[in-house]
C-alpha cells in the first residue's frame, strides 16, 4: 500500500511538473494581463505614472467617439471576407480532392502564404497595390481599365485589405477542408450514385453535412482573427487609411494606448472588443447547436 502510493504521489508530481510551464505561462501572459485590462479600464492611466479610478467614463466616452465607431464598422465589414475564404477554400479542396495530377504541388503552392511571415507579406501586397506602378493596376491595364490607388481610395481600401486576407488564408482552410473531405467513406456516394443522386444531391446530403465541423470551426476561429486584424493595417495603411476607412478597433486601440498613452482609455475598447468577440462565439455555438437539433 506504502509503495503504490509513493508512486501515485511520485506520478501525481511528475504531472504537475509537465503541465506547471503552459498553466503559469496562461496566468502572467493571458489571465493576469487581462485581468489588469479590465481594471485599467475604469481608470485614466497614461502607461506612466499611477492608475486613478474614474468609474465608467471610459466607456460612456467610447460610446460617443465617432473614430471607434468607424473602426468597428471597418472590422465587421472585413469580416463579410470569411464567407467568401470559405466557400473558395471548400471549391478549390473539392477540385484537388479528385485523382488528377499535380495536386500534391497546388496543395503546397496554396499553403506558402499561411505560413509566410504576415509583415513581409502585407509589404509585398502594398507594393502591388501601388497606383503607380503596382502589380494590380499593370495587370488590369492589359484589358485597357484603370485601376485607382487602392490603399488610397476611401472606397477601395477595404476590399483590397480583404483580397489579400483572403489569399493569405485560403491555403490553410483548404486543408482542413481537404482532411475532411478525404475521411468521407466512399461507400455514401456509391449508395447514393445507386439510388440515383445526382451530384448537388450528394453534396448537400453528403459532403456538407460531413464538412460542416470544419466551417464551424472556421467560422468561429476566423471572427476571432478578424476582429484582431492589426498588422495589415498598420503596414499597409499606417495612418488607418483615407478617412480612417481601413482602421480596425486594434489598430485604434494601438494608436490611442501607445500613441497616444491613453491606456485606460485603451484597454476599457479592449474590454469592449473582447465582449463582442465573446457574444459573437457563443451566438455561433448557439446557432450550430440549433442546426443539429433540427436535423
């Protein structure tokens, strides 16, 4: 009995030795800093010098800073890109989920903007966005349109940020609509071919029902990025675009924290965000629990 409870006692140690790095590094670099967020929020702190607390004034001037407003419209605009990343993603899987040849290379040609560096990327989309002498433009020349300057124009500037978030990642849910795809038994088509199913018939009794965890994963954690959608902005349009039509509420909780040293004033939109954020998820899990429910 002593013996097996010096080991259950030796085992139990060696665990919490394993899972001590990850659990104390999400204390001080994810619960701690967050929970001081939230507490800076109801104070006027500059980054600087001492917190005094000021109740909900933060938040009652958010509500009346038209900047914020903007930029939390720019964010949800920027996110109507997911749909569209998704249904390309789930094309180009079911195009290189059939038996042709060269699909090994297109899957990795597709993958090299998820895993390239998101700064040298947003550089590279900057430069051929250019008005002057951008890539876009000389290619839209050649079937004689004149392109604008797209990261200058008010009316431009967010769809071309949402191409390039597009592109960048297609790679990466094309992937994991790939997996998906290729665990459908093969037997389900073969019945359904059988019984006369024509091919939107076994997509929508099929494939999408076996895909759909995929898009609710993606969906769920694309709003996520999205509503964090920062470095672009900053590399691509530094100054939150014509009009501030391009800044994200990242970008404008940068700006106001280290630009402006409102910290408070900061972290009480971070609060905000994190809310919607939090609201938006869990209305996804409702709606997919809904959707299960009925079928």
């Amino acid at each position: 009995m002593t013996t097996k409870s010096k080991l259950y006692r030796k085992e139990a140690y060696w665990g919490y030795l394993f899972i001590a790095p990850p659990v104390i590094g999400f204390l001080v670099f994810a619960l701690f800093p967050a929970v001081y967020s939230i507490y800076g929020s109801f104070t006027d702190w500059d980054g600087l010098g001492q917190m005094s607390f000021i109740g909900l004034d933060n938040f009652k001037e958010i509500f009346q800073d038209e900047l914020f407003h903007k930029a939390m419209y720019n964010t949800v605009f920027m996110m109507l890109a997911i749909p569209v990343g998704i249904v390309l993603a789930l094309l180009l899987a079911l195009g290189l989920n059939r038996r042709i040849p060269g699909t090994t290379a297109f899957r990795a040609i597709y993958y090299i903007p998820v895993i390239s560096s998101i700064a040298a990327i947003s550089i590279m989309w900057n430069l051929a966005y250019n008005g002057d002498f951008g890539l876009v433009n000389q290619f839209l020349d050649l079937f004689g349109i004149k392109g604008p300057n797209w990261l200058q124009n008010v009316h431009t500037v967010k769809p071309a940020i949402m191409i390039m978030m597009v592109w960048k990642g297609l790679g990466y849910t094309m992937l994991l609509y790939l997996a998906a795809l290729q665990s459908v038994p093969k037997d389900y088509y073969e019945a359904a071919e059988l019984d006369g199913a024509n091919a939107f018939s076994r997509f929508r009794h099929i494939t999408w029902p076996m895909v759909k965890p995929v898009t609710f994963f993606v969906v769920v954690t694309n709003i996520i990025g999205g509503s964090q959608l920062f470095i672009e902005i900053n590399i691509m349009t530094s100054t939150g675009g014509p009009e501030y039509s391009s800044a994200s509420v990242v970008f404008y909780v940068w700006q106001k924290a280290f630009g402006n040293l409102q910290m408070g004033y900061a972290s009480a939109m971070s609060v905000i965000l994190g809310l919607f954020i939090f609201i938006v998820t869990l209305v996804q899990f409702k709606l997919d629990r809904s959707s299960e429910v009925n079928e």
